[in-house]
C-alpha cells in the first residue's frame, strides 16, 4: 500500500482531511470552550460584584452603628445611669479618693457601657486614656500602655489633623499592651483631646472588638464555590482574612481605584479573578478573588474527556477512511495507470474489468470507451495517411523518366533556330522548362524560388496559346525566398485565373502573385483584375474534386486545399475572394518552413 501511494498524494489528502473536518471541529470547539469560559467569568463577576457590595453596605452599617455607639460615649449628655456623659463620669472617677464612691461610678460607667454595646458580643474591650497617660479599661484583658498607641503613626495624624475618630481595622495586641499573644482586634479610636484638656481629663478612647466580627455580616451570603474574600484598608493593611496568602492582593491594590469594578491579575501561572467594592465609611476594599484555573475546572474536565474522545473517534474515523481511499479510490487509480501505461506501447488488448456501479466503475467504463475511440481514431489517421498519400500519388503520376521527351523537345528547338522559327524555339524552351522542374524531380516539397520558375515557363506557354491577352506579375519577398512549399499549389490557381478571369477581349488579364512572411506564416495570393466569381462558383471550386478542366497537371483547386489540410492541419488552406466584375483573390496560408523543418528533407536532395 505505501509503495502504491505516493508522497504527494498521502500530504494532499490529509491536508484535505485535516483542512475540512479536524480544523473547523477543533475550531468551533476552542470558540465555544471561550465562549463558555467568557460566559461563566461574566456571570461569576455579576454575582460576585452583587454580594461583595451586599457585604460592604452590611460593614458600613456596622461600621456606622459602633461609630454612633462610640460618638454616644463622647457626646451624650445624659445616660441610662445620670445626666452626666460617660466621659464625664471617668474624668470625675479620676479625681475621687473615697474607693466607695470610685467603685459606684465605676459600676454605674460599666453599666453604661454595657447598655450601649448590649446589641454585639464582639467587643473585646474600651480604654479611655487619659492625657498624663493614666487610663480606665472596660473588659480589656490585657495591661493597657497608653505610651504605645501615642507613637504609633495613626495617633500623631490624628492629633496633627485634629481628627475626631478614625477606624483603625485589624491591629495586633502588641500596639496597646506588653503582652503579644498573636491575637489582631479590630480598633476604632476617637480623640478628645484639645488644649483646654487637663492631665487627669481622657483625651482618648480606645476601643476593640473581636478580629472576626465582620465574619458574622457576609456568613449567609454564599459567594462563588471557588475563591476567597478579604477586606483591604485603603492603605493594604489587612482588615478581615482567612489566611496569610494574601500578599497576591495586596501587590494588586493599586488596580482597585475605582469604587466597584473587577480586574483580571496574573500571579505566577494562574490568573485571578478580582472583584472588589468600597465600603462609603471606612474606604476599606471587600475583595473577592477567585482562580480561573479554579473557576474553570468543572469545563476543562468535560473538555478533556471530549477531547480524548474526539481523537479517539478521529483516530479510528481516520484509520477507516484512508483504508476505504485506498480499496476504493488508489488500488483502482493505480490500476487504471498501469492500462494507461500498456497503451503508451501500442497495447490495445487489455480492457478493465468493471465491477459494481460506483464513479471507479464508471471512470473504467468511460476509459474502455475511450480505447475504442482510440482504435478508430487511429484507423481514421491512418486512411487519411494513404488518402494523403494517394493524392501525391496522383500529383506525381506523370513524373516517368522524361529522358526520350527531353531529348525530342531539344532537336525541335535546334531545328526551329536553324529555320529561324524563334517564337517555335521559345515555345519549346519553355516546355523543356516545364517539364523538367515538374517532371524529373522528385519529393513533395519545393523552393518558392522553383515554384515561381516553374509559373514562368507555364505563362509562357499559356501566352503562346491566349496571345497578350493576360500577364503574370511574380513577387518574392526576400524574407519569404529560402521557404519551401509544396509542390503544385500556385499552377492550378494561376491557371484558373486565366481560364475563367479573362472576359473582354480588349482588355488585358493581370495576374500578380506574391509570397511574403508574416511571422510563423507564408502567404502565397494570386490576385486577378478579371471577371471575377460568383460564390456558388467558388463553392463548387472548393469543393468540387473531379474539376473538367484540371490544366495542365491534372491537379484541381479542391486537391490544392484538401493537400494543404492533410499536411498541415485545418488551420491552413486556401481562401478565395471574388465579386463579380472585380476581380478574384486567392491566399494560401502555409507554415513558414525552412530547408531543416522539411520531412522529406533529410536524405533527398531534391527536397
């Protein structure tokens, strides 16, 4: 099988193949495969861009409900326990000595404060700090050092800008106390603090809560099966996260100018789907990221399960078609070559057995039909070979040796010059002429120069019989003088030219022949000033084979066309034009032929 089929044929078919049903499939498969990935990113990032805002309006309103809390402990004047603030009440507690009354207002603060915060569970504890950096705690589990928070950055801001509160996010427990256990809060800190403020007056409130209070405002809501969500300040600080893999999201705050939007974020070999939301408060970012590697997982399964199906299939699908291409197309191919090559050596016996009705039994039927055609065609060529060669048969038939004729032609001349008898000797001359270039040469092809001699001495004869009734014109272009033709093609049309051209008597008949080249062509035209022809008289010249007066050499000027056919081809031939009473046109187009393109000539001398 594979020494039948060649390279060409095996590239040319799976290029078909692989160009008409793989490409498109694989093609179509790729657009829908994106086309499906696009359609779950862009409802992934709807849905996600939904609930992170439903996140971070719940946050807000937390947010704004401790910050109205924390504002309650600064501003109010009257409380569940008094008229007085709370913030009275401490800076009061500071300047008691009686424990008595320091532990009754100490009670009567903490009940304040747990009336104020009995609606969450999530504080961790309140530190009101004094300006000479005593404080009083509220639940705080941890010794308290104001000098820490008053270096931290934050603090100087906020006492620099005159800041009344600020909500600080996630700090560790290191930032207020000496003890670090590993636990973060979420703070918030409000400023009392002014130039009228004494030393045993709060200048500051400090307030935490649980680092995992914000857990409780997004637990319900049910973001996609894959990803992740963090809360990022404005300046990256972590606020809310599962985990320390966050660096990824912090390198790519800087894409998060917007309030809301979404971003697509290359991190190593994977890309995140970001989707974030502003809380109005804080300016915190919720941010929800998601794998696309993870995101897609669930498609890229069903795609490689198609996938290896698919090639199976077009493993198989290719094994049987190429297999059905050779059984079925190939064998019988190579098999209809092999006939073909038994006909290159004249082989005409073998026929192709037909088998079934497919387009390989027709092709075998069309090609047995076309044998047989061949057969006939070259029966046919080869009949108009002997008609061929049986019309130069009958153009040569006179040529005998003409030695004896010669020989008397020659003693009558002597004789009618020694009489005197000129007009008898030029008479005979030119017969001696004519018989000479007509009669003893042998071949079928002459020079145009012989051709033209030859019309010569036929004229002078011709004029011996009409008297000056006609004149012959003979033309040669010199680029038409080394060219062959046939021979007797321009006589019988002379001839005829003189038969049936001259009409008044009074007038005389001029005959002009000429040759000339035009390119891969001779033209040869015999052009009369005569009576001219009518077109059934053409008609019968051309077609008419067994013309009465056939002249001199028995040749009509149906035989001249038909030689002319028969050697070179329906291209060529004779064409007469003629109108009554002005004269007849005859071109003969011929090949331009040289000595060297002459089949006769090699070996023949005589051309």
């Amino acid at each position: 099988m594979v020494r039948l089929i060649k390279k060409w044929v095996i590239v040319k078919f799976i290029t078909i193949f692989l160009v008409f049903i793989p490409i498109p499939l694989i093609l179509s498969g790729v657009y829908i495969y994106k086309n499906e990935v696009n359609t779950l990113i862009t409802n992934n990032t709807n849905k996600n861009l939904q609930l992170t805002e439903q996140i971070a309006k719940k946050i807000d309103d937390n947010i704004l409900r401790y910050i109205l809390t924390v504002s309650s402990i600064t501003n109010e004047n009257s409380t569940y326990n008094g008229p007085q603030s709370i913030i009275d009440r401490v800076n009061i507690l500071r300047t008691l000595t009686n424990e008595a009354d320091r532990l009754a207002l100490r009670q009567q603060i903490d009940s304040d404060l747990n009336y104020l915060f009995n609606y969450t569970t999530d504080l961790t504890g309140i530190t009101f700090v004094y300006k000479d950096n005593q404080y009083y705690s509220f639940n705080n589990r941890y010794a308290f050092e104001p000098s820490r928070i008053k270096l931290s950055s934050w603090y100087q801001e906020m006492v620099r800008n005159n800041e009344h509160l600020r909500v600080l996010g996630k700090v560790n427990d290191s930032l207020f106390s000496n003890v670090h256990s590993g636990e973060q809060s979420l703070a918030i800190a409000t400023l009392v603090y002014n130039q009228y403020t004494e030393d045993n007056e709060v200048a500051l409130v400090f307030i935490t809560f649980k680092d995992t209070a914000f857990e409780k405002v997004f637990f319900g809501l049910q973001l996609s099966q894959v990803g992740r969500l963090d809360i990022l300040s404005e300046s990256g600080d972590i606020v809310y996260s599962k985990d320390d893999q966050v660096e990824p999201i912090k390198k790519s705050m800087h894409l998060f100018t917007n309030n809301y939007g979404w971003q697509i974020y290359r991190s190593n070999k994977d890309q995140l789907l970001m989707t974030y939301y502003t809380v109005p408060s804080t300016r915190w970012k919720v941010i929800n990221t998601t794998s696309l590697n993870e995101l897609t997982q669930n498609i890229n399964q069903v795609i490689s399960v198609v996938v290896t199906a698919f090639s199976f299939t077009l493993l198989v699908f290719m094994i049987v078609f190429f297999t059905s291409i050779y059984r079925t197309l190939l064998r019988p191919i190579h098999k209809l070559i092999h006939h073909m090559s038994s006909l290159e050596e004249n082989n005409f016996k073998g026929r192709l057995q037909l088998s079934g009705y497919d387009e390989v039994a027709k092709l075998y039927k069309k090609f047995n039909k076309m044998v047989e055609h061949i057969k006939l065609l070259i029966l046919r060529i080869d009949r108009e070979k002997e008609e061929k060669l049986q019309l130069e048969l009958q153009a040569l038939q006179y040529q005998v040796n003409p030695h004896f004729l010669l020989n008397t032609l020659n003693s009558i001349s002597m004789m009618a010059d020694f009489y005197g008898a000129q007009h008898i000797k030029k008479m005979t001359a030119s017969l001696s002429t004519l018989l000479v270039n007509t009669l003893s040469k042998g071949g079928m092809y002459t020079s145009i120069e012989e051709e033209f001699n030859t019309l010569s001495s036929y004229a002078d004869i011709m004029k011996l019989r009409y008297g000056d009734r006609f004149e012959v014109i003979l033309a040669i272009e010199p680029s038409a003088q080394e060219l062959y033709i046939l021979r007797f093609l321009l006589q019988p049309l002379v001839e005829n030219s003189i038969l049936h051209g001259m009409g008044d008597i009074y007038k005389k008949l001029n005959i002009h022949v000429n040759a000339k080249r035009n390119g891969p062509y001779l033209e040869l035209s015999v052009n009369d000033d005569g009576v001219g022809m009518t077109k059934s008289q053409i008609e019968t010249l051309l077609k008419h084979h067994n013309e009465k007066n056939s002249g001199f050499n028995h040749i009509g000027i149906h035989n001249v066309n038909k030689r002319i056919k028969l050697n070179f081809g329906e291209e060529y031939g004779l064409e007469i034009y003629s109108d009554e009473e002005s004269g007849t046109l005859m071109k003969l187009i011929l090949p331009a032929l040289t000595r060297d393109m002459i089949p006769s000539a090699e070996g023949d001398p005589n051309v």
